[in-house]
C-alpha cells in the first residue's frame, strides 16, 4: 500500500516540478552551448542571460519543490481531498511515511538535477582548476578530490531543505490542530521550528566548541584566526549528523501527533 | 453484533459541546435516515464514524472492532464536499479506487458513467459541481461495502437529480448492507427509509422504525419532524 | 405498475393496498410470477425491507404464494379472488352511498343516479 500511496504523492509533486527540471536542463545547455560560441559581444550577453535564467531556475526548482510537497500535504490531509484519504482502508502511518518519503525523494531528485544543470552549464577543465585553487585547502586536507568537496557540498544542501520540509510538515500538523487561523499558525510554527534548528544547532556547535578551540574558531571573525582543516571536517561531519537527527526527531513527532488523528473541518 | 456501534460519544469543539452523550445501534440490512436541522450534529457525528474527527470521549465500534484500516475497508463514505483530486480524469480517478478499495467494482462505476453520458477521460476539473457531486455517488455505491454512509446526498438538487440519486442509492447497495442517509429534507427522501434518527441540539431526540412511527403519530415523518421542532 | 404514495401512512400498508387492487383487478394476472422484491422496489421506488414486508402480508392474506426457488405468484385460487373483489366493491359502494346521503339523497334516488350512468 505504501506503494500505491507514493505512486499518487509523487505524481502530484512531479507534474509541475517536471516541466521546471526540463526548463533548467534546456537552459543549462543552452548556457553551455553560448559559453562554446566565439567570444563576440551578442553570445556574451546572450550567455549571461542563459546563464541567468538557468540559476534562476535552480532556486525556482527548490521553491517549487518546497511548495509542493506542502500543499499536496495540506490538500490531501487536511482539505477537500482529506475526506478521501483518511478513510481509505490504510494506516497513518502508511499515509505519513508516504508524505515523508516522497518529500526526500523529489528533494533528491531536485538537487540532482540541479547539480546535473550545474555540470552541463559550467563544466570545463578551466573551471575545474579554478574551483580546485579555491578549494584546494579544504580538498587536499580533506583527503578528497574536489569533486567529493562539491558532491559533499550538494548533499548537505539536501540535508538543509529536507529539514526545512520536515520543519514544515510538524510546523502544519501542529497548526491544524487549532481550532482556527490553521494555516496561518501552521506557517508560525513552521518558522519557529526550523529556528529552533537553527538555535539548536549552533548551540550545540557552540557547546562543543567550549571543549575544542578549534570549533570555537568558527565563531570568532578575528580574521587573524583561520579556520582549520579539522574545523571544517568535524562541523560537516557535525551539520550532517545533527540534520539527519532533526529529521529522525520531527519525523518521529509528527507519526506520534498524526496517529492520535485528525480533525478536519 | 450490531454493523456500528456508538457508545457514550462526546465530541467538543472550542468548549461548545456539538454532540453530547450519543448512543446509537444500527443493524444490517436497513436504509436508516439520520434527520435534522443544519447544524445540529449529523455531520459531525458521520465524520466521527469516518476518522475525520476524534471524539471528546466515548467509543464507536464497527463490526465490534473500534475504527481503523477495518471499519474503512467496510464504509462506503459519501461527503458533502467533492473530494476528488480535480487534476485527474475519471480513468484515473477510477484506478485510484481500484488501488485502494479491494471491494471497489470497476466495471459497475464504468457502466453507470456511461449512462451518465460522461467521456472517461474527462478531467475532473472540467466537470460542472452536479456531475463532480453524481460521479462521487457513482464511485461510493460502486463500493461492495457494508455499510453506506451519505451526508446530504440531496443538498440543493432538482428534482431531476434527486430521483436519479435516490435510484442510483436503492439500485445498488446490496441486501446485507445498511446505508446511513444525513438529511434534512425529510419528505424527499422519507419513503425509502426503513429506520429513522432524529438529531438535535448535538442529542439523539428519537430513534424508531419509520412505519411505525407513521402509525404511531398519524403523520408523516417530515411532519412529525416539523411538529417536534417547530421549524 | 404505477404506485402513488401517501407519506401520511405506513408505506407498506399502502403497497399491500395498491398490489391488492393490481391483482383483484387482474392487472397482475392469476397464476403469474412476481419480479423479484428487489426489482419490484426499484419499480415502485421504495426500500427493499418495505417491499418484502408487503408481500409477506400479501402472502398472509394467502393473494401470493412462494413457490420453494422460483419466486413469488399470483395465487390461482378464484374464489379468494372473488372474495377479495366482493369486500372491495362492498367498501365502494358502501362509501358512496354515505357520501350521496349525506347529500340528501334518500335510497331510491340513489339508484336512479346509478341508472343513468351511462349518460354521465
């Protein structure tokens, strides 16, 4: 059933966030094709509107997906359309893990794709060098290549919006518990849970940081103080594992609010 | 063991009580109208049947079973607002019930589109509200359910509409099952009802067998209705 | 079949009511099978249950019988019939002879209506 259920989810995200995938792809070949051109005025700017749009489109396609995901999540539990899925004949949990999983699936798909328009735009071995310079002392330390940096890089941008997608999805379930103002305070409360990430994370950051200097150099801008390889390395590693608990906790939170039920109205 | 069961239901919203101590028993095999003024708690109690609601306190069992993947898999719900995804056709609608409702009986729906003249291919969100609103009956009573719940299946139709409705209700629920009507136009409606409920102020006022009651009070059921509460 | 009912009465009196004159009438013939009490409640538009418990008093009064699987009949039995046909016509006559003298028609003046019917 679960199947069924993110069968239906994913092909409402996708119709719209489809056509914005194609768009950039076309875009970024596009961009692709005026970077190759002679280097005469026209194609210039010509390239730098392609290359404009396919950016743009890159945060469209995190804003479309965002959007979505939320609005298939209040129209199908909470509006017209909630009259027909809580009384199809299966659990909550199943309707929930199905939201749940089709949020990380577009989003991955979105950074994908967005990476993909990234490489078919800009993708040269002059860019390459120039990024390995400007990388080259996280890259080396890191003991990677900088493609690892990069692909590192996109999966905590992943991480991010996931938890602003989770955020959201307690901040709805929490909101349409009241008795009124259900969307309003849906997105009140969304906004203060992802804050409270935010807060958390960097109180934690800066917890650690009292027992290793190294850490604290990130909130010191004296920048006299560099930041050091292992900085880096231990506040990824850090930001990757403090996402995935804020993802696991409000994912447990919203199963325990969601299975004690709903009120529609 | 009673088709549902509601025991002792309270249900509350913002502290004013909308239903206060309902206790209700329907047997299988009966067309039982749930009768009252706008407002007065049958939507709210439908929709506590259907998980749409939690109840304040109190129980309701469904096949002796408290609601859950079971009881839906034996309700056929019909509510007031269309509930459809209005970006799907009727094809894909009709898959959607088919994924989801192992007693859903495509090829009944399909035959009872038909005679509605409507192309299976038609998205929903080009169909006018009356065809939205007959196409969801069609889909709730293409269901071999066990029970049939329909919340003001007659709201705002013509006459036309209404006789189509009231066959398309008799022509096929199956004899085991009990259909559940919400209404508050009694006279429409009252000759097919074997049991009535009357419902008011959130309180279950009465609940006897229509003929008898007929009989009893020497009128019709609307009448008797509109005797009790004077509207 | 063309059923008109009162919302006024118990709608199973008023189908054993109708079904009664359909058959005494012979409208439904002696000896002939009846729809199914589904498609028979789908004819006259009312619930299942009450149609089943109509012909079950039709069948108490002995004007249908059920035959083991094959369904419900006509009973063949005439003098049932006639009986059936004689409390009706007593009923009619008996109600318009109070509606004419309450009238003020007195007996004799009663039957010179009734023999002159044809010219009404």
């Amino acid at each position: 059933m679960l199947g069924k259920c993110l069968k239906y989810d994913l092909k409402y995200i996708y119709k719209v966030l489809i056509v914005f995938y194609l768009i950039d792809i076309v875009f970024a070949i596009f961009t692709r094709i005026l970077f190759t051109f002679d280097n005469s005025f026209m194609s210039h700017v010509l390239f730098l509107i392609a290359s404009g749009t396919t950016i743009s489109f890159m945060f469209s396609i995190i804003i479309n997906n965002l959007m979505r995901v939320w609005a298939r999540f209040v129209k199908n539990l909470y509006g017209d359309e909630s009259y027909l899925t809580h009384t199809l004949p299966i659990s909550k949990s199943i309707i929930y893990n199905s939201k749940f999983l089709s949020s990380i699936i577009t989003m991955a798909t979105s950074i994908l794709v967005i990476l993909l328009c990234v490489v078919i735009a800009y993708y040269s071995k002059e860019n390459l060098e120039i990024l390995k310079s400007t990388l080259q002392f996280f890259a080396n330390s890191l003991n990677s290549t900088t493609i690892k940096v990069i692909l590192t890089a996109f999966f905590v941008i992943f991480l991010e919006f996931t938890t602003i997608l989770q955020a959201g999805f307690t901040g709805i379930l929490l909101g349409y518990r009241e008795n009124n103002l259900k969307m309003a305070k849906s997105i009140i409360y969304g906004f203060l849970n992802y804050l409270f990430v935010v807060v958390i994370s960097v109180l934690i950051i800066y917890i650690i940081g009292l027992f290793n200097p190294n850490i604290m150099a990130l909130f010191n801008s004296n920048p006299n103080n560099t930041i050091t390889v292992d900085v880096v390395k231990t506040a990824l590693t850090l930001g990757i594992s403090l996402y995935i608990i804020f993802i696991s906790i409000y994912y447990y939170i919203d199963i325990k609010i969601f299975k004690k039920g709903v009120n529609v109205l | 063991m009673e088709l549902l069961e509601c025991i002792h239901i309270y249900k509350d919203y913002d502290k004013k009580q909308v239903l206060k101590d309902i206790n209700l028993k329907i047997p299988r095999g009966k067309i039982i109208g749930l009768l009252g003024k706008n407002g007065m708690g049958k939507t709210t109690l439908i929709k506590l049947i259907n998980d749409l609601l939690t109840p304040t306190s109190g129980k309701i069992l469904i096949n002796g079973e408290s609601i859950g993947i079971n009881s839906k898999k034996i309700i056929s719900y019909l509510p007031e607002r269309t509930y459809l995804d209005k970006s799907m056709t009727i094809k894909e609608t009709l898959k959607y019930f088919e994924d989801f409702y192992d007693n859903f009986d495509t090829k009944k729906a399909k035959k009872l589109i038909k005679d509605l003249d409507l192309e299976i291919d038609t998205k929903i969100s080009k169909m006018s509200k009356g065809m939205q609103e007959k196409l969801q009956l069609i889909l709730v009573m293409s269901r071999n359910a066990l029970l049939y719940i329909l919340d003001e299946p007659l709201g705002g139709v013509d006459p036309a509409t209404r006789d189509y409705i009231l066959d398309t209700i008799l022509n096929n629920f199956n004899e085991d099952a009990s259909v559940i009507i919400s209404t508050h136009l009694i006279s429409d409606i009252e000759r097919i009802l074997d049991e009535v409920i009357f419902i008011d102020k959130g309180k279950i006022i009465l609940a006897s067998d229509a003929d008898k009651l007929r009989e009893k009070e020497n009128g019709s059921i609307d009448e008797i209705f509109r005797r009790m509460f004077k509207c | 079949m063309n059923f008109i009912f009162d919302n006024n009465r118990p709608i199973y009196i008023q189908l054993v009511e109708q079904l009664e004159i359909y058959i005494i009438s012979g409208k439904i013939k002696s000896g002939e099978k009846l729809p199914s009490v589904r498609d028979l409640a789908l004819k006259t538009k009312v619930n299942p249950n009450t149609m089943q418990k109509a012909l079950a008093e039709l069948e108490n009064l002995k004007l249908i019988y059920t035959e083991r699987t094959n369904g419900k009949y006509v009973t063949k039995d005439k003098k049932l019939l006639d009986k059936f046909k004689d409390k009706y016509a007593k009923e009619k006559t008996k109600k318009y002879i109070n509606e004419m003298k309450e009238l003020g028609f007195n007996n004799s003046e009663i039957i010179d209506y009734l023999k002159i019917k044809e010219d009404i």
